[in-house]
C-alpha cells in the first residue's frame, strides 16, 4: 500500500483562487524555503557567523548576538544542513517546516511595513542586508531588507495566516497584491 502525501503550504487557503497579476506593491509567499536555525556555542559567535556569511547561497538572517536563521531559496535542506554541519562551534536545526517565509516589496513596502512593525525601516537606519527578530503584526517574526523596497517576514507557521492577513489589510490602500513565488 503506497500513501501519497502532498505538500500543503499553510497559505494555500489564504491564496488559491485570489491570483492576481502583481500590482508594483506585492506580497509573494515562498513555496518551499529552507530554514535553518544556527546557534553558535559560548565564545564562536564571530567565527560562525563569519562562516554563515561565507556559505553559498545561504542568506544569515540575524535573530540575536549568537544566533541566526540559514535561509535558502535554492538548495535542498540536505545540502544545506551538510553545509552547515561543517561550521565548528555551531549547532543547527531545521526549521522549515514549522515556519512561512514571505517577500514584500514594492515602492510603498516601508510605509505598509511601518503598520506592522516598531522599529525604523529607513534605509539610512534598516540597511540592505540587515535582519532583526521583532514583533511584526503581533508575532514574533524575523524580518530582513534583501533590496532597496523588498523585505522578508519569516514567521512560525502557526501565526502565518495571522500575519498574512494583517499585512494584507495594512497593504490595501497601497493596492497591495498576493502570489506564491514561482
């Protein structure tokens, strides 16, 4: 007897059915990332995280002084974790099915973003490259710019529709649209 599991993202109610070509402003919901959580152990914060930002298309999203998220678009978990095992002083565990990555972008993404989040998103302030674990539409969320108006929301699944929705609503007058990646 063979059992077919099909993969279910956690969105997939809150987008089937509402595809929509993407306005300028635009939420895109990643299928399939991986997401590591890397720890770093007492006294190999720097040469760990030196070594996150040396991994090949691996992109380190800090979420504290010894600790980050390992996040790939392109690679399997499997390559990854091997990657990530080689760091010395650092432990990981796969995180990627118990958390939802999205993208926001676009030319109104600060000021949607300003709705949803407490912290200063100026690009002076809030640096391409730069992450930092905060409360984003009442979830703990990791939030990172990747570009000059695009950000990603990495949050626990389980408050996923949560956020989605809130930022749905705050994106509204901006006309922001929705899409799985790809």
């Amino acid at each position: 007897m063979s059992i077919n599991l099909l993969h279910r993202h956690a969105l997939e109610d809150h987008i089937s059915g509402f595809e929509t070509d993407p306005n300028p402003n635009h939420l895109c919901v990643i299928r399939r990332p991986v997401i590591f959580s890397v720890l770093a152990h007492e006294g190999q914060e720097t040469a760990v995280a030196e070594a996150l930002w040396n991994a090949e298309d691996v992109a380190p999203r800090f979420c504290s002084p010894s600790e980050w998220f390992a996040v790939s678009r392109t690679l399997g978990a499997e390559t990854v974790a091997g990657t990530l095992s080689e760091i010395a002083g650092a432990s990981v565990v796969d995180q990627s099915d118990g958390r939802v990555l999205m993208e926001i972008s676009g030319p109104s993404v600060r000021t949607i973003l300003a709705k949803c989040v407490a912290i200063d998103l100026h690009p002076e302030v809030f640096e391409e490259g730069h992450s930092a674990s905060m409360l984003c539409c009442h979830a703990e969320a990791n939030v990172a710019r990747t570009g000059a108006d695009r950000f990603e929301i990495i949050v626990p699944r389980s408050l996923a529709g949560s956020v989605f929705e809130l930022l749905m609503e705050m994106g509204r007058e901006h006309a922001l649209t929705r899409g799985f990646a790809g």
